[in-house]
C-alpha cells in the first residue's frame, strides 16, 4: 500500500491511498485502504493521516480517523500516531502496521508497530530531493 | 517556518520515493493537491510499487489481482474509492471519478470496474508472469499461508475448498504475522 498526504501553497490537505491488498486473500476481501478513516483520512482544520499494514485489522480501530482526532486533541502527530498504535497493539500485539499523520501546519510524525522501523518519506520547498524519515517501533 | 507545501509517503524504497517526487512535482508545477496526489499515486501503480500497489501483486486465493484506492479531500470533505476493483490498473483515478461523477462515497467489485469503463478508463488484465507464478507457487506449497479458519480441511495444512468445521474439528488460528510483503 503507497498512502500520500499533499497539504497545498495555502495549507489544504488531500490524502489517498492504493493498494493491490493481501497476498493471497479470500476473493472479496478488500483492505483498510480504500475505507475512508481507515486507510486515509484528513480534515483542513486539523491534519491528515494514512495508515498501512495488516488492514483486516487496522480499519477496525478507524487508525487514521482515530489519529487525527487526538491531534484535534492537541497531541502532536507523531504522539497521535503512536497512541493509535498502541491502542491496536493492545488489542493485537501481533499486527504490523504503521501510521503516517500531519498537522495543519506540516508538522508530522509517525509511529509504528511489529517491525523494527518503518522508513517513510517527505518532501517540502527546503529539500530538492525526497527525504527519507526512519522511526523505531 | 511554513513546512507546505508538503508531501508525505508511506515506506521509503526506491520507487515510493518516485512518487513522492512526481507529487511534489506536480504540486509545484500546478498548485493542485488532488493533481499532485493522484500523479503520486499513479506513480506507484505503474511502478508497482514493492508489488504492493498495482497490477500484477498480491494475488488473491484465485490468483487474480484486485485493486483498492481512496482519494479524500480535506477541503470539502469530499472522496472517492474503489474496492476489489478488477482488470482496470489507474484505481486511484477510478477513486477519483467515483468522487467528481457520483455523489456515492465508494464503488467495489465488477460494478466499479463497469463504471470505470462508462467514465473513459480500460479494461485490461491485472494478471503478470510474476503473479501467476506467485500463485502457482503458493497452491504448490499447500497454499500457506492463508486466511481461512475454522473450516475442513485443516486451512495451516491444506488448500480449499473449504467447508465449516464443526465445533470438535475447532483448530485455533493463530493471527498470522503480517510480514512486510503479506499486508495492505
């Protein structure tokens, strides 16, 4: 799964996600990705998240939904992230997941679960190549 | 210091790092974030990014590919989506059509397909050498793993068809670790 957050010249957000799911999964099944609070979510005045892993368990906590409702909160988005995460590590402490999530203002963080680290990337005006961004799980 | 405009990607091998670049690109070159996003998105459903996105990955117990994508507009509240979308490879812009030519929130199955096609989209084949012989691979190694539970034959030793177990035959599932290349 690729989720993308794009926040605009005046601060807009739009996020996305696409996915070919499961390896092997039950003809039907359909994953986290395109279920919208699941796979991605945003909303102008807070912040936006994308979410990727084990989707059959992930969409049943809403992860991105979730997320951007502790930043409405007034938690960073690295410390929303990971309070969603660890909300579904409780339940599941096998999953593997991880959530990407961003502020109105571009701050943004991650968090993640059942790896050791989860690589994502980002790009802004101060970098002319992609950067890459490591967290520990 | 403003940090938009701003781009962000889920994983960081070669080719999600190609799409962010192409988001970014487009953003700067048109300044519109649903161009920017669907351009990165796309990026990586022509890249087939990690075989995770696109055609040709992740095949399903029959061996076909499916594609999910979403597409969500912070501004208006507005998306679109498909779900198990077949034989048509552009899904994140089929997600969008769902947005700017329904009022529905999401489409799935041969319908969504149907509709792709009626709003300009092709249909084509999502299957690859590569996910054929991923799929042959698995059926030769019992077709573990799998997600079946509680069903005859036993699903940690045996293809389908499956049947329900009853309650004696109850074999615990064990929630099979997602590795890297078994998840969304």
């Amino acid at each position: 799964t690729i989720g993308m957050v794009v926040i605009d010249y005046e601060g807009n957000i739009a996020v996305g996600t696409s996915s070919n799911g499961a390896n092997h999964k039950v003809p039907g099944r359909i994953g986290d990705s395109p279920i919208p609070g699941a796979g991605a979510y945003a909303d102008n005045d807070i912040g936006g998240a994308v979410s990727t892993g084990d989707g059959d368990i992930m969409m049943r906590f809403a992860s991105s939904y979730q997320t951007v409702h502790y930043i409405r909160e007034g938690k960073t988005p690295a410390k929303a992230a990971e309070i969603t995460i660890r909300t579904i590590s409780r339940k599941y402490p096998n999953f593997m997941g991880a959530i990407v999530a961003v502020d109105k203002k571009g701050h943004f963080g991650a968090a993640c679960h059942g790896m050791n680290f989860f690589k994502f990337c980002m790009q802004n005006q101060y970098f002319t190549k992609v950067r890459i961004i490591s967290v520990t799980c | 210091q403003s940090q938009v405009p701003l781009v962000l990607t889920t994983w960081g091998t070669d080719d999600f790092q190609a799409a962010t670049t192409k988001a970014f690109l487009t953003l700067t070159k048109t300044y519109d974030r649903i161009e920017s996003l669907l351009d990165g998105l796309t990026e990586c459903e022509q890249l087939q990014c990690d075989g995770t996105v696109g055609f040709g990955g992740s095949p399903d117990e029959t061996g076909e590919t499916r594609l999910d994508a979403l597409i969500y507009d912070g501004l208006n509240h507005e998306m679109g989506a498909v779900g198990s979308l077949p034989n048509v490879k552009n899904a994140a812009r089929v997600a969008y059509a769902v947005m700017k030519y329904t009022k529905h929130s999401i489409l799935v199955g041969d319908y969504a397909a149907n509709f792709a096609v009626e709003m300009g989209f092709k249909r084509e084949s999502l299957y690859t050498n590569s996910s054929y012989a991923a799929h042959q691979k698995w059926i030769k190694q019992n077709c573990q793993p799998n997600y079946r539970k509680n069903v005859l034959p036993d699903p940690n030793k045996f293809c389908g068809p499956y049947k329900p177990a009853n309650d004696e035959d109850r074999f615990m599932f064990s929630h099979s670790q997602g590795s890297r290349r078994n998840h969304d």
